[in-house]
C-alpha cells in the first residue's frame, strides 16, 4: 500500500503541473504597459514554486517508497547531515528564494502604486454602488463638479449627486455606464464607493483595486490595445456582487472623441 | 514545575450525577469530547453546505431536492437564489474556520490530551473549561438561529467586510438580524476560545509533572501551547470587533461606516467611521487564526508520524522553534489579505517580505517531517496516511503561498478562486487531515474501541484523490480570472470555466461522500470496535501509560514520573523498541538529539 500511495503522489504531482505547464488556464493577454512586469514575477514565481512543489513531491513519494514496512531487521538510520544541514539549506536556499521574489516584486508594485500618474494623465471618474459601476469624465473645462451625496437618485439618473444648477464645473460633466478610454493614453483613474466595499478589476489591464467607503483611491494605467474588455467587481458587495460588471473599451484616439462627444450629446 | 508525584491534587471530586458527568462536566476529557461532538456535528453542516453551493455552480438553475425545506425564499422550489448562494457560503466559511478547524485540533484533543501529555490530573480551573465548551456550544446556536430569521443568515462572507456588516438590512438579506447574530456568535466562540486559552497556558506551564520539562513534552503538546498564546492575543481582538459592529447596528455608532453613503437613495445616518479598520481588526486575528488551525495539525501529525516511524524527528527543538516562529510571524503578515484593499501601498511592501519570510519556517518543518522519514521503518495505517496525507497538502498549499505574498501578483489573483484553493488545502483540508490523522490515532485512547482500519483507509484513498480533485483546479480557475463568492457565472470570460466547475462539483459530490465512511466508522467503533489496549500503537508518551479509557484523575490517583524524552524509539527496552516517559528502565538511545 505504501509504493502505491508513493507513485499516487508523484501522479498527482504530474497530472498538476500538466495544465500549468501546457498554459491551459492562463490569465488573457496583457494589453497594459506595466502588466509585462507581473506576467514576468508570476512565470518566475511559478518556475520557483513548481520547482518546490515537485521536488517536495517526490522526495516524499521516495521516502515513503523506500523507508515503509522495512525488514524487521532493518535498522534505524538518520539522514547524514541531520537537521543541520537542511535547516541551513532551507535557510539559504529558500530564503535567497523568496527574498529575490521580493525584491524584483518590489518594481512591478511601485509601477502601479508608487510611481504618481504624469501630469497629463487623462482623470476619469468611477463611482461603484450596489450594483453597477458608473463613470465620469470632467468635460472640455477640465474638472469634476462636487458630489453631493444627499442628491444621489438613481430613479432620476443623478447617480453622482452633482447639481448643475449651483455648480458651473458639473455643467459639463459626463456620466456613463460603459468606460471608455484612447490607447496609448495614461489614465488616472479616481476611485470612490458611494455604499459598501467594491473592487475594480480588469484582467486583461493587470488592475484590481478596492473600492473603499469614505476614501477617495486612485490608480493609473495606459492601455495598449484597442478592445472591448470586461470590469467586474471582486469585493463582495450583496446579493448582485455576480452580476456587477461594466464594460471597458480601448479606442483609437478619433473613435475616443466621436464616443465622448456622442456621450456629451445625451447627458 | 510542581513535583506532584507524591500525591495527586484533586480539583474537583468525581461527580456522581448525569448531568454533572455528561453534560456540565469538568472533566477535561468529557469536555475534549464534547468539543469533538460539536466539530462533528459542524462539519456535517459545514460539508452539506458546501455540496449546496457546489450543486448550485455547476448547474445554477438546478433545483435541489428539499433545499426548499431549508429556506422557502432562498430556495424556491429548491432552486438557490444568488442571496442565498451567499448566506450559505458565508455560514459555510464561517462554521468549517470556527468551528471544525479550531475546536476539533486544538479545543477537542487538546482539551482531552494536554493535560495528560503534562502528567496532571486536569486543567487548572476547570470551571472555566466547563464555560469555555458551553459558551462556544451557545455560539453555534446562535449562529445556527440565523437559519430561522425572516431573511435567513448574513450573506457578508465569513470576513464581514465593513461596511457592508454594519449598514443593516439595506445591505441586504441578513444583512440586519442576520449580522447582528454572526457577531454574537463569533464574540460567544472568541470568548469561549479565550477560557480554554486561559486554561492550556498554566496547564503546560505549571502543571507538568515531575520531571516532565519543557522539553520532554510531546510535539503535540507544544503545538497546543503555542496555538493557546496565538488565541490569547487573536480572539482577545475579534472579540471587541464584534460587540463594535453589534454597537453600530443598534446603538447608532459609527466605527466601521463612513460619512455621506448613500443606498436605496437614502443618506445612511452614519459618520466618522473606518471601512479599513474592519478589516485591520479582523485580519489581525484572521492570519494567526489560519496558524491556529493549522498549528495543531502540525503537532498532531509529528506525534503520530513518529509513533509510526520508530524513531524521533531529525529535531524536535528545530520543530518547536519553527512552529514558534510561524506563531510570532502570523501576527506580522495579516495585510498580505488587504494589498489592493486601499491601504497605503508602501505597506503592503511591509506585509509583503514578513509573509514571504515566513516560507523559511514552513519550509524547515516540511524538509524536517520529510527527511525524518529516511532511515526509518514507517507503519503504514489509517492514522500515519493522514499524517503523511498532511504533508503533501500542507506543500501544495503551501507554495501557492509564494504568490499570494507579493503584491504585485496579488494584482492578478486577489479574490480569485487562487485564494480559495491555496487556503483550502493549507488551513482546510490540511488541517482536516490532521484532525482524521488525530481520531485514527487517539480514538481508542478516547473511546477505549479501535477503529476499523480498512474502512479507514478506504476513507483515505477517497479523501487524498478527491481533494486534489476538488481544490488543485481551484488554482487554475483563479490563473484564468476567475473571481469567488459569484453566486452564478455570467460574464464572458467565466463561460469557458464552467466546465472545470462541474468537475469539481462532481469530485467534493464523491469526497464528500466518503466523509460518511468515515462517520460510520467513528459511531459504528464507538459502540462495536474491538476494545482497545492501553497502548496499542507502541508509543512512548504519557496518554498510552494509562488506563484505557483513562481514569477520572487520569492517572488513577498517583500522577506519573517522567524519565525520559518524549520519543524514545529505536532502543532495546522490555517492551519492544521503544520505552515509555513513565518507564524508570534506563534504556541507550542511538537517537538523542546532539
């Protein structure tokens, strides 16, 4: 029983690292600019952890192969080196490991997170609520209006509570249920929940990011390649958190203009 | 220490009464059972749950036969809705962390093994062991009434996000009684969790016997020390939390909800509160909470993989000082759960290099557990497959452990089904293996019956296969993006993964199922299994030197001495291969540690 229960680890161990190294499930094709980054610390980490994983595998298969049910007059033998040895190697070895995982994790965070948007990165505002995303863009003057929390109306599709009437900047604010945004065009994405917890997330932009109540949270990102991809929201928020998703579009800079315009058009 | 030897010290007499013996005992031992009764009947739950959600997956619009028994507007016609999707995973999260991964290692065989792996006749306050079983036993109904509420259990997910716990029932369904009795219950579990803590600190520290040092307990027993001063600190913190999202259901503050939210169109009557300082509360009991769960296990499995190989670990100190070290860094990683949650992200730098530093603990106790077994003569039975079925979860867990620590992929695979396989298999079915490992072992000293090893190992063929079956795949949906808590999939990018679902649902259909087996087998052994020796497993420590089932004082009136380290194997000794810690026989090791 026990070789069997060995080579079912190591065929466990195998059948695992199939799908994985024949990319059968694989996040989408990156379209951002600072995805590269973290498609490369998730293959380096994948070839680090799958190397762990199968060698931990079948070192144990081995052993349990080898060492079980053993003659009676076998003798009792220690592993030449003791923990010593592996305490060192786990020391050395693992912890150079992870560390160097760390540190080169450290650039591709601080590209999103650490590094400010450039001066002249496009603002777009997004508002989650249970259970839709809506977005907002500042019009030709350039600002958002205040939001008045107390004029939310969704009936009266006032979804951001502005109030054109007493605010000049809300006058020429846009608001719409889909995102778009130019390619190649860095976006500063200002973030802020009008309920409870949302997220922001974006495979195929190497983006999620939380909606928190009561912060205003941003973050910032440039596009690559022209499409029609999916947002959906990955904090559970209530009994719709499934269906929350909102569609973004990636246009050439022309089709960008004729969509705000056109948007501008129905407010 | 106190030498006791002479004479055992009675805390309390034996009772004579029904109820004072089998309900209201304190008898560490009873209440250890008691504790493994309720793990059991939670794991039922928690496991029928869990079929539930997965039925509902795979085929959304299946109706499940007599669902509708459970909850006539969740499930009409025993079709799930996507609320009550939610409000069953939340009470599946929220019954399996509590109250199966924490009572069963370290209340249930803690409670009926420390004190007598110590050599003392039992805890030190019995009576607050006694409320410690009662007070958690009141937090399952609790949690359990919410079934029976007008809108049903709280959907908010076993971490109950602010603000969402704290808006009421504009939140939604169960999101107003619903909440208010999840956190009544969750501060009940921590306050009874906090009692047994208060009662395995002294027990290890002052009541070990003569001779009994530090470093003569079993594994075991220092797991379940080091688990203790983890729930000192954990639940002393979640508690609080608690009564402060209760306070702000119905006293009208505001800790975890914000100014100016609006739902339904209506400004909420909150201000000043922290979305974030939910969370920070919560997690900072929610990452020493996966070590205690799984803490245990690690113990529970080196104490039996020893008995099985026949002979000590490389090094016992090097295991007790990792699973120290896994202990002091759980409390310094928890914001690896809140990278994108909007906290300031040079912190999540901060979390990030403590969490990955943490592999080098886990990494020491897998190549230790691994290599012990070189040289050895490994018995092959029900409780050392568990064991080494341990082992290979606690690796498969673990290294998706490697991602889930760097923020920057955390980008990609936050809230993802990555998540829910990686924690599955390292505080779920790792965790559960050491408790199987643990019953196969400790039943006959418990029950004083054997189990029935074929039924045993047919029990874990099924459960090995079928958890990589369910949770491996689980990694791949998460590569590919595929979120958790959907109640259903929808969004084009989900279609193509369903098919891995319904695979998935089919294997926990199939591993859930041999679960009975192993319920069969508990019961059926219990009442009918073959009397079991005092020691059948040829082990050293002091549970197998008495009586089985032990004596009311344990030790039949005279508390044991202590000669030798805990694991003696590999000498020549009147019994066998091995001497007893009891066993005054002086014995050459070949095995003592340099």
């Amino acid at each position: 029983m026990a070789k069997f229960f060995a080579v079912t680890i190591i065929v466990i161990a195998i059948l695992s690292a199939i799908p994985i190294l024949r990319h059968t499930w694989v996040a989408p094709e990156d379209i951002s600019k600072h995805g590269h980054l973290i498609d490369e610390q998730m293959s380096e980490t994948m070839a680090e952890a799958g190397i762990s994983f199968l060698a931990a595998q079948f070192v144990l298969a081995f052993f349990i192969w080898k060492f079980s049910n053993p003659r009676p007059d076998a003798k009792l033998k220690n592993f030449p080196g003791g923990a010593k040895g592996l305490v060192i190697a786990a020391l050395l070895v693992v912890g150079i490991e992870v560390m160097a995982l760390g540190i080169f994790g450290v650039k591709a965070w601080a590209n999103v997170y650490l590094t400010p948007p450039s001066a002249d990165a496009m603002p777009i505002q997004v508002q989650a609520g249970q259970f839709a995303f809506y977005f907002r863009y500042p019009g030709p003057d350039g600002k958002f209006g205040p939001i008045h929390p107390e004029l939310i109306n969704e009936g009266s599709q006032n979804f951001y509570g502005l109030d054109p009437e007493h605010d000049v900047e809300s006058r020429d604010d846009i608001v719409t249920a889909e995102m778009a945004i130019p390619v190649n065009k860095e976006i500063h994405l200002l973030m802020h929940s009008k309920d409870v917890g949302h997220s922001f997330f974006v495979r195929e932009l190497r983006v999620q990011q939380d909606f928190v109540p009561g912060l205003d949270v941003s973050l910032h990102f440039t596009a690559t390649k022209i499409g029609k991809y999916e947002i959906v929201c990955t904090q559970l928020c209530g009994l719709g958190h499934y269906n929350m998703k909102a569609y973004l579009s990636v246009l050439s800079q022309q089709d960008f203009d004729d969509w705000l315009k056109k948007e501008q058009a129905m407010q | 220490m106190h030498d006791m030897s002479a004479h055992a010290v009675q805390h309390h007499v034996p009772p004579t009464s029904f109820i004072r013996k089998h309900v209201f005992s304190l008898d560490h031992k009873v209440i250890g059972k008691q504790y493994y009764a309720l793990a059991l009947v939670a794991a039922i739950c928690g496991m029928a749950l869990s079929w539930f959600m997965r039925i509902h997956l795979a085929w959304t619009n299946a109706a499940i036969p007599g669902l509708q028994l459970l909850s006539k507007n969740g499930a009409p016609g025993g079709v799930m809705t996507p609320e009550y999707y939610l409000q069953l995973m939340t009470m599946h999260g929220t019954i399996m962390v509590f109250f199966v991964l924490t009572t069963a290692p370290f209340a249930a065989f803690g409670n009926f093994f420390l004190p007598i792996q110590v050599g003392a006749e039992d805890m030190p306050f019995p009576h607050f062991n006694m409320m410690s079983f009662w007070v958690t036993f009141a937090g399952f109904v609790v949690l359990m009434a919410s079934f029976f509420t007008a809108d049903g259990p709280t959907l908010g997910g076993w971490t109950q996000y602010a603000p969402l716990n704290a808006v009421g029932s504009v939140g939604g369904p169960g999101q107003g009684t619903g909440v208010v009795l999840w956190m009544a219950a969750i501060a009940l579990f921590c306050v009874g969790q906090l009692l047994g803590s208060l009662n395995f600190i002294p027990t290890t520290l002052d009541l070990r016997t003569k001779g009994m040092s530090l470093m003569r307990l079993p594994l075991s027993a220092w797991a379940w020390f080091i688990t203790s001063c983890m729930g000192l600190t954990a639940f002393a913190v979640l508690m609080p939390a608690c009564i402060l999202a209760i306070l702000d259901h119905v006293a009208g503050t505001s800790f975890f909800v914000a100014s100016n939210l609006v739902m339904n169109d209506q400004l909420l009557p909150h201000s000043g509160g922290s979305t974030l300082l939910w969370q920070h509360l919560f997690w900072f009991f929610g990452h020493p909470e996966v070590y205690i769960a799984i803490v245990p296990g690690i113990g529970i499995v080196s104490h039996i993989l020893i008995t099985n190989m026949r002979k000590p670990m490389l090094s016992q100190r090097v295991l007790i000082y990792s699973m120290g070290a896994l202990a002091v860094l759980s409390y310094m990683v928890y914001g690896h759960h809140m990278f994108v949650s909007g906290m300031n992200p040079f912190s999540s730098l901060a979390f990030s290099f403590p969490t990955l530093v943490i592999t080098i603990p886990s990494t020491i106790v897998v190549l230790i557990w691994t290599f012990s077994l070189y040289g050895s003569k490994l018995r092959i039975n029900s409780a050392s497959l568990f064991a080494l079925g341990f082992i290979s979860m606690f690796v498969s867990g673990g290294v998706s452990g490697f991602f889930l620590a760097q923020p920057s992929i955390d980008i990609l695979l936050h809230a993802t089904y990555f998540v829910v396989g990686h924690f599955h298999l390292v505080m779920g079915v790792a965790a559960m293996f050491g408790i199987f490992a643990g019953t196969y072992f400790w039943a006959p000293k418990m029950f004083g019956r054997m189990m029935n090893e074929t039924l045993g190992k047919i029990h874990f063929w099924l459960s090995f296969v079928g958890a990589y079956c369910i949770f491996m795949p689980f990694h791949y949906l998460g590569m590919a993006g595929n979120v958790r808590r959907y109640s259903a999939f929808v969004d084009d990018f989900l279609q193509p993964l369903i098919p891995v679902h319904r695979f998935i649902t089919i294997a926990a259909l199939i591993t859930g199922a041999a679960q009975l087996i192993f319920l069969y087998n508990l019961i059926h052994s219990r009442f009918w299994g073959k009397p079991a020796p005092d020691n059948p497993w040829e082990a050293t420590s002091l549970e197998w030197s008495t009586p089985t089932p032990p004596p009311f004082d344990n030790f039949g009136g005279k508390l044991p001495v202590v000669y030798h380290d805990p694991y003696q194997y590999g000498v020549q000794s009147s019994a066998g291969d091995y001497v007893m810690q009891a066993s005054p026989e002086q014995v050459k090791t070949e095995h003592e540690e340099k």
